[in-house]
C-alpha cells in the first residue's frame, strides 16, 4: 500500500492543474486598490485590492468558485503531504540507493518547490492572514546580510507591500514552478520506468528480477480507478470541510496582524524555528546581523535540505557498498538509519508543535514563555532519545527474526508434559515470511585501514579512511546476525521433531469438547486424567 503514496502525490497535481486553470480565468493578480461592491455584505465599502475583491468574488459570486477553490487548496495539501511521506517511505526502505540516487535528488527538489508553491499560492489572496506571512517572509529577506535590502527592494518593486509582487509571484506561481515541477516529474516517472520499481522482499523476490502486474491492462486499470477515488475524497473534502475563509480575515493592511496567525502545515515547521530562537542579534561595521533570522529560516533549512539530498551519497560512501539495490531494506534490518530517520522526525515535530505556541498557550492556559523555553530544550533532548529508543526497538525486532527462524512461530498451544513441565507449542513459518526474513543482508563495518601496507608503503586519504571506518563501526556496528546455515538446519530438524511429537495432541485438541471447566491437559498425555470430575468428554468416549 505504500507505493500508492506517490500515486497520491502525482494524482493531487493533476488536481491542482485542472482545478488551478478554472480558477485563473477569474483571478485578478493586481494590487490596484478598489472599493468592494460584492456580495459579501460585511466588507461591502471596503478599501481592498484587485486581488482580494476577485478571490471574494470566486467564493460567493462565480457558480462553483468556492468549491473549486477549496479543491485546489485541498489538493496541495494532499500534494505535499503525500510527498512527504512518500519520501519517508523511500528513506526508511533504502529504495534511494544505488541505482536510484537522482530520483531521490528530484525528490527533494520537488519537495522543495512544492513548499515554496504552496506558499505563494495561498499568499496570492491578498488577505490579512496571507499578508502576515509574506511580511515574514520580507522580514526573512532583509535578515540577509548586506543584499537582503536590495533584494526586498526587487521582489516588492519597492517598500512592502509595494504594487508589483503580486503580479510578479502569480507568475512565478501559475507558470514557473509548475513547469519546472511537471519537467521534475515526468523525468522521475520515466526513470522509474526505465530502472523499474523497487519491491519489498518475499518469496521468489530478489535483487534480479521484478515480481508485479504488467502495466497494461492491468496496472492501468487501478490507477485510473485510484485516480478518481483521489479526486472524489478531494472534492468531498472541498465541499463539506472549509478551508482559507479569506472572508474572515479581510484584506491586508500592513499596520494589522489576525490573532492566532497559523501557515499551512507545511510551513509550520519554519514558522517554529523563528519562534523558537533567541532573539539574537550582532552589529559589525554598522551592519546589524540578524541571527535569530538566519540561523532558523535560512540556515537550518539549508542544512536540512542538502543533508537530505546527499543522503544517498554519505551511506554509499560509509558503507562502503557499490551495488546496485533493487530488494527494499525493512527498516528494522538498517537500526541506524531508521533511528537517524526517526530523529529527523522528533526534531521537526518540536519546530512544528512550536508554530502553534500562542494557540497552545491559550487552550491550555499555560504560559507562552514556559512553553518556548520547554521547547528550546526538547530540540536537543528529545531526537538523541528518540534516536537511542528506535535503535533498541530495531534490534530488539532483529532478536526476534532470529527467534523465530530458530525456533518457529508462537502457536498460542500450552501443552503439559507427564512430568508436570509446560511447554508452549511452536510451528513453521510460512515460506513467505521466512523468506523476508532471510532477505536481511548483514553488512559488516568496513576494517581500520592500516597506516603502511604490507610493502611498506603508506598509505594514501589516511584520515578519510579513517574516518570512514569509524563512521562505518557507529552505522552497521549493532548488529543482529542471521543464523547460519548450519544453525538453520539444525533448527529445522528440531523443530520437525516437535511438530511430530506434538501432533496427535493438537489432533486429539480438535475432537476434545470442553463443558465450562478448565481442561488441565490432553487426554492424549499419560491417559485420560480429569480432576475434580470431568472436565471434557472425547467424542469417541463412551
């Protein structure tokens, strides 16, 4: 079911399209100020721009307009939403690995665009909530040392708000990212294509082949089915859930801020991280640095975004593995990356939860202060323990592979022996789970690279690979091997023993009638034996 996740994705932006050109044959992108004369009574009067009086005119005057604008805000949510986990599931299974690094490249990019297009999608209104995001966005630019002015000065064409911008970003919205989006993903569909899809292990699965449906007809067929069942949860959502009542907020005036002003989810995170830092500020040569700016809104996301698409690249290069994977890894048999991956998430959640502070504060009646200082320290607190509990969690899911493979599946049968002993009653595995389990390939951590080979010449990168080596005993260090062949067979021979030994009991179980007592154990084990009265009769008794 994972795999539909992209699906999802590609199916909200051919909504977003369709929904998106409707919606432009009404929009105004003008920043001309007019008086609102519509069928909104409450504003009628009203100083407004072009902008905003034609976005009130969609929601109440245009047939279909409030719910075609509603679709399309829904859609982006979707849109990035099933990106984001999509992406999550690419990273915790390794499907981002060698062949497949620049698919995740454009991954990350589309992710990237996706955010910044949703942003300028919802600050095109003109509304007093979009207005207070594009005032931090301006705030965000002017922290730029040195060019922020002249920067702020060409987006705006001027002091904010100016007249020009949002002409200028409908552009950049309706045009340039999704071009560059719509290129992004038909060069990622036709890779798939063309490096075909990675698949999870199973029975007769393997890095060689493609276990699936052909394309046509049958593949077709579902997608095109799973289009529409998209596109009708969509609608529904955009026909009974409001959302972006832009009526409510009113147009944007720069001296107003609308209490309680929260992004769209996707923005949250950011919006955190400006929260959350102190207001830290540095003046060299006149020039005032900004940090409590810079580090959230342009550093953090700087790193964050070059870690995650180079990602591919740091565990190629720590592992030491050059070959191609088309076998998905299960996130329990790669502990470490499944616990950096789950670090990454706390550490966003914090920001986000963070985004929300004034809201918190006020449904819960507890501080603003208190809860940003709290949060300032989760932010380093929490992703190390959480890192720490989902490595132990993955090790511990390996330990119980090996169990099983070893022992065989819990059958929930108590079975007492003559002499007293209970002993739980174990069977075998299906083909299939035991051939994901077997899938696990355990990688050993590169060596210590010696200082002088064995001619005695040294050698060369030797602290790169040293480097790499420590970095490689930290990664595939904690490790639970698979049992070995030999372990294996003497496993199986054990318990075919068992299951032998065991099954006329669990036979004879199935004609045993209980009458509301506890039976304390087969008859079919040292004789008919009943306590205190009979506590079962055998269909073949007299």
């Amino acid at each position: 079911w994972s795999f539909m996740l992209g699906e999802i994705a590609l199916y909200s932006f051919i909504i977003l399209l369709l929904s998106g050109t409707y919606l432009t044959l009404w929009f105004k992108p003008s920043m001309v100020e007019v008086v609102y004369d519509g069928s909104f009574v409450p504003l009628q009067g009203v100083k407004m721009t072009e902008a905003f009086a034609s976005t009130l005119d969609i929601s109440f005057d245009v047939r279909g307009g409030l719910l075609m604008r509603q679709i399309h805000h829904w859609a982006a949510l979707f849109f990035l939403a099933a990106m984001s986990v999509h992406m999550l599931r690419v990273f915790f299974t390794g499907a981002f690995r060698k062949p497949r690094e620049m698919n995740w490249v454009i991954g990350t990019v589309l992710l990237t665009l996706g955010i910044l297009e949703g942003f300028a999608g919802y600050s095109l209104p003109d509304d007093l909530l979009s207005g207070t995001g594009l005032r931090i966005a301006e705030g965000i630019v002017l922290a730029v040392p040195l060019v922020g002015t002249w920067v702020s000065f060409l987006m705006f064409g001027g002091e904010f708000p100016g007249t020009d911008f949002i002409p200028r970003l409908y552009t950049v919205h309706v045009l340039l990212i999704p071009g560059i989006i719509l290129a992004l993903v038909t060069a990622h569909l036709m890779m798939v294509w063309y490096q075909k899809h990675t698949q999870f292990p199973g029975l007769g699965r393997t890095n060689d082949n493609v276990v699936g449906y052909p394309l046509l007809p049958i593949y077709m067929a579902k997608a095109g089915g799973f289009f529409f069942v998209v596109f009708g949860i969509t609608t529904l959502m955009g026909g009974l859930v409001s959302i972006n009542p832009v009526w409510v907020f009113g147009p944007y005036t720069p001296d107003q801020v609308s209490a309680g002003s929260q992004p769209d989810w996707y923005m949250g995170w950011l919006d955190g991280a400006v929260r959350l830092m102190p207001n830290w500020e540095t003046a060299i040569a006149g020039v005032t640095i900004s940090w409590n700016l810079i580090i959230p809104a342009l550093v953090i996301p700087g790193i964050m975004f070059t870690l995650l698409g180079l990602y591919p690249w740091i565990e190629r290069w720590v592992s030491g593995d050059n070959r191609e994977h088309h076998l998905l890894d299960r996130p329990r048999n790669a502990p470490t990356r499944t616990a950096l991956g789950m670090m990454a998430i706390s550490f966003y959640l914090i920001l986000w939860a963070e985004s929300g502070n004034d809201i918190i504060a006020v449904a819960f009646d507890l501080s603003i202060n208190a809860i940003t200082i709290a949060s300032r320290i989760a932010i380093f607190v929490v992703p190390p323990i959480v890192f720490v509990i989902t490595k132990r969690i993955c090790l511990s899911l390996q330990r119980r592979d090996r169990d099983k493979l070893l022992h065989g599946r819990e059958t929930g049968n108590i079975l007492r022996l003559p002499h007293g002993e209970f002993i739980e009653i174990h069977g075998e595995l299906s083909p299939r789970e035991k051939a994901t389990i077997l899938s696990k390939v355990d990688v050993e951590p590169l060596p210590e690279p010696a200082a002088i080979d064995a001619e005695g010449v040294g050698a060369t990168k030797l602290r790169s690979r040293r480097l790499q080596a420590r970095l490689s005993r930290w990664f595939y260090g904690d490790n639970v091997a698979k049992p070995t062949a030999a372990e294996l067979a003497e496993a199986e021979a054990h318990l075919h023993h068992d299951i032998e030994v065991t099954a006329p009991v669990l036979d004879d179980f199935e004609h045993l009638e209980t009458t509301g007592e506890p039976v304390l154990h087969s008859p079919a084990i040292g004789g008919h034996e009943r306590s205190g009265g009979h506590v079962g009769r055998h269909h073949d008794d007299p």
